[in-house]
C-alpha cells in the first residue's frame, strides 16, 4: 500500500485551500480588533487623566490657590515631553526600529505625549520647591526616564512597573530632601469658600476612581491600597 501524505488530507481540495486561508484571516482580524480595542482603553484612560490633570491645574492656578509660579507647569511640560522624545528617539535607534511618536502621524505624537503630560504635571502640582525650578525638571525626567530603565517581563513583552509621577517625587524628596517638601495641602482650596473646601476633594475622590475602576480596571489594586493604608 502506498502512504498518504499528511497534506493531501488538509488541502488537496480547492475547498479546503480556500476555507483554511480565509479562517486564518478571519482569526488575525478578530486578533487585530482586539488589540485595537486594548489600545483604545488605554487611549481613553490617558486621554481623560491627562485632561483632568490639565483642568485642574488651570482652575488651581486660576482659582483654587496653587503656590507654585505660573511658569512651571510650563518648564515641566517642556522638560517632560523633551526627555520622552529623546528618549524614544535613542531607543529605537539602538533597537532599529522607528520610533513610536512616527506612527499615524499628529494623532500618534499626541498619544505617545500622554503619559509624559501626566508626569509633568503630577510631578510639579505635588511637590513645593519655592522658587527653584531645578527640581521640579530633576523629578520629571527621573519619572519619565524611569520608564525606559525600570522594566521587566510583563505578558510576553517589556514594560515598565514604576508609577513616573510617584518614582519622580519621591527621588525628588529623597536627593532634595533638606529643602523640597509636599505641596501644602491647603492650597488647593486656599482661595474658596467652605462649599468647595468639600466639593473639591470630592470631586477628586470620585473622578480618580471612576477613571481607574472603569477605564484601567484597577479596582482591586485600589482596595487593597486602602486596605493596607487603613491597617
């Protein structure tokens, strides 16, 4: 008798040639939806966190009471979206790949400018440096640059585990420890009345955990954080 090859089983028929190529598109669209749907959870959640942190910056220097100098939310934006470039610019070099801000045009610099916006501005809003501005860049690019030291293997690819805004502050009041201290809670409410000394950490409360608990899915880590807190 004479063996059958193991193809002509699978693909000696034209309708067996056309429906396994046609399922394996059908699997790497689903696959490619999927991943777009990922991404745009991701989009939404640095979207909506950035335009928050950008309100409520305007409002506090405006309206609430921030101490810190105008110009520095500035300087550290600045400071901030340089050392992402630079820094994604260097690693795909070394990599040899293009770098990510390239991709999809003004709509992919705008995404990839997100995280860096968050940093800057968490970085300068929750630490008081008086007058001096050095801190404020020191603990920027320590944030944003800690996300392309600070990795490790994470679902089959490198990521980075340290918050930037928490790692930049903290680094921040660790170098600078005699003289930069935590912005004093007070001027965030100083120029209001009782009526928004209350609705303002509220409103906080309630929109930082709406966005993470809906858009991250961070729930858990937000219970257990209050949880050790609380104990």
């Amino acid at each position: 008798m004479t063996a059958i090859p193991d193809h002509a089983h699978t693909s000696s028929t034209p309708q067996a040639r056309g429906v396994i190529p046609t399922f394996r598109a059908l699997e790497n669209s689903w696959a490619s939806l999927k991943a777009k749907g990922n991404n745009d959870v991701r989009y939404k959640a640095l979207r909506n966190f950035a335009l928050s942190l950008s309100v409520f910056n305007i409002l506090g220097y405006t309206l609430l009471g921030f101490e810190q100098a105008w110009i520095f939310p500035i300087i550290a934006l600045i400071a901030g979206y340089t050392t992402e470039l630079t820094l994604e610019t260097v690693t795909a070099w070394a990599r040899r790949r293009r770098p990510k801000y390239l991709d999809n045009g003004v709509r992919g610099m705008y995404e990839f400018l997100l995280p860096a916006h968050i940093t800057s501005l968490a970085v300068n809003m929750l630490i008081y440096t008086n007058n001096q501005i050095r801190p404020v860049i020191f603990g920027v690019m320590v944030g944003v640059s800690g996300k392309y030291i600070l990795q490790a293997p994470i679902a089959g690819r490198m990521r980075h585990y340290m918050n930037p805004s928490n790692l930049g502050i903290a680094v921040t009041f660790t170098v600078f420890s005699s003289w930069v201290a935590v912005a004093q809670p007070y001027m965030f409410v100083e120029d209001t009345n009782q009526f928004f000394k209350i609705a303002v950490p509220v409103v906080i409360i309630t929109a930082g955990t709406i966005l993470n608990a809906k858009l991250t899915g961070r729930t858990m880590l937000i219970v257990g954080f209050l949880g050790g807190f609380a104990i």
